[in-house]
C-alpha cells in the first residue's frame, strides 16, 4: 500500500521548538476555529501544527500510529511531561 501524503500546518511556534503539539479539528469544526486561540498562548513553547485535510471526495486513510507519525514527523523519542 502507498504511504499517504502527510501535510502539515503550522498554526503557532516555529519548527525549532523544543515540542511539538499536533492538533485536529472536530466535527463541523476547522481546525483554525477550535485551537486557533489556544495554538497563539501554546506557540512560546510548541510547534503547534495540524495535518491537512485531503482533498474533497479523497478516502481519508487510517490514522497512523504514534511510532508512523514519530517517524514521519522526525520525532525521535517521546519527551517526559513537564513538572
């Protein structure tokens, strides 16, 4: 099976913060809407970025797992939680 085409959106931060913080949208919801506001006080300390939709009438593909979308995203060890 071909890998579907992973693209992302950063919303808040820059690509070298130290974490990253990956969001979606809700039903009837755009992404923008639901953590715009949050993503802008998150943003001093993540990369906040959210996948982009297919395009319409696309099959959306199955959700990869947390060891995909590490390696995908580059990620290479899950950080401890902040204290």
């Amino acid at each position: 099976m071909a890998e579907p085409d992973l693209a992302f959106t950063r919303l808040a931060g820059s690509a070298a913060a130290d974490d990253l913080l990956v969001v979606g949208p809700s039903l009837g919801t755009s992404v923008e809407v639901l953590w715009g506001a949050a993503a802008t006080r998150l943003g001093d300390r993540f990369e906040v970025s959210a996948p982009r939709p297919p395009a319409a009438g696309t099959p959306l593909p199955p959700p990869p797992s947390e060891g995909e979308l590490r390696r995908r995203l580059g990620v290479l060890r899950a950080r401890p939680p902040a204290k």
